[in-house]
C-alpha cells in the first residue's frame, strides 16, 4: 500500500526534518505514530498522500513511485487516501452534508444520497446534516471531518491530531469509529501524543506504535 525505504525530507536549502525512514502501510493495518510536538508527524502524513514528496530515498504508493506520478496519477492516489486534518476546515456557507460530500463533487462522482444518509448515521451526524459548520460542538466537527475523509471509501485513513481539542468520552466515541473502519479492511494511521488513546487501543485492535526521534522513526517499545 505505502512503502518507504531510506526516506528523507527537508526543504529546499535547510537540513532534512525527517531522514532515513523505511516503513511499509498494509492493507488492514492499524498504526500509530507518536512523537514530540514538531518533531515532524503532519510532515510524515503529508509524504503518505503525496502533497509532499521525498527529498532522497523512494516511496511508492498503491505500487506507483510517487515521484513519477503525474498530476492525474496524484489525484488518483488522493482518492485513495482518507485524511483528518488536525485543523478541521470546512465551509462555513454550506451545510454539514455537503461539506461532507465536497470531495465526491469536485471530483465530479455523483453524490450517492441513500448512501451518505448512511454515512451521517454512522458518525451520528444525522441530526446535524442541514447544520452550518459553526452552530457544530467540537466533536461533532471531528465526525463530520472523519465521515468527509472516508466519503469515497478510500483504503487507507491518516488522521492527524483527531482528538487533540476532545473530551475524553468523545476521543473514545471516535476511536471506535476509526476501529470499525480498520474491520472492514481500512488501513488506520493516527498521528497522536495521547498515550492513553493509544493504550485503549491497544486493547481492541492489532496496533503497531511508531515513534519519530531525531528525525528518524522508530518502532515504539512495549511499555505504551
């Protein structure tokens, strides 16, 4: 699905920010990825969708070599890959619904009504689908964002940060969501320093813990 080998990364000029990686995403894995603030975790979710790519080392994606991939090929990857991001952005003029719906439009798919009825319900969202995205709690902003991410059922779901800004009965309500996605087959990679998230986790799903130190990342020891 993903797979890295001697990955490096910096910015033009400056010193790598992440350097020598190697990892492979399979199908139906569930991963996390943990690391001190600024030690390059949205950097690494950036390289796994391609809006970022290597500056040394190889990384394919979907068995395509990302740099090779024209801007098609780019886009295709993307609908492949599911993300949360850490700031859950939408427009604010439209209802829930269509925020959530906005990828399917704009890659011009039709919009499956019954179906996204279904994907509200899953997120509980059903109540909220001709809400404005300012009249929505926290939480409820992080589940319309999840069920954004998978509206076109992608095989792989990055999300960074999800419950950064929750309650704790909330990060569980959404782990469990990110839980039913890796049963039926999704790839999972969430970027967190919650440990406790982790550790809950740990006792549903197969999870492996990666860890980013000193640019470089690491399979995180046992005691999580």
């Amino acid at each position: 699905m993903i797979e890295m080998q001697n990955l490096s990364f910096g910015y033009s000029g400056g010193e790598p920010l992440l350097a020598d990686m190697s990892l492979t995403l399979q199908p139906g894995s569930f991963h996390f990825l943990t690391g001190p603030s600024g030690s390059g975790k949205t950097t690494f979710l950036r390289l796994c969708y391609a809006e970022l790519l290597p500056s040394a080392g190889r990384m394919s994606a979907f068995g395509e070599d990302v740099r090779g991939l024209s801007r098609d090929g780019i886009a295709a990857l993307r609908r492949r890959v599911g993300v949360v991001h850490q700031d859950t952005q939408f427009l604010d003029h439209l209802p829930v619904a269509e925020n959530i719906a906005l990828p399917l439009i704009v890659s011009g798919e039709p919009v499956d009504m019954p179906a996204l009825g279904d994907l509200l319900s899953w997120v509980q969202m059903s109540g909220q689908a001709r809400a404005l995205p300012p009249e929505l709690s926290g939480g409820e902003r992080q589940r319309a964002a999840l069920a954004r991410a998978v509206v076109m059922s992608p095989d792989l779901i990055l999300a960074d940060e999800p419950t950064g800004n929750l309650d704790w009965e909330m990060s569980m309500r959404l782990l469990q969501l990110l839980i039913e996605l890796n049963r039926s087959g999704k790839a999972v990679l969430i970027a967190t320093h919650d440990l406790n998230l982790i550790r809950a986790a740990k006792q549903q799903v197969q999870a492996r813990v990666l860890r980013i130190a000193g640019k470089r990342l690491q399979l995180a020891g046992a005691d999580l």
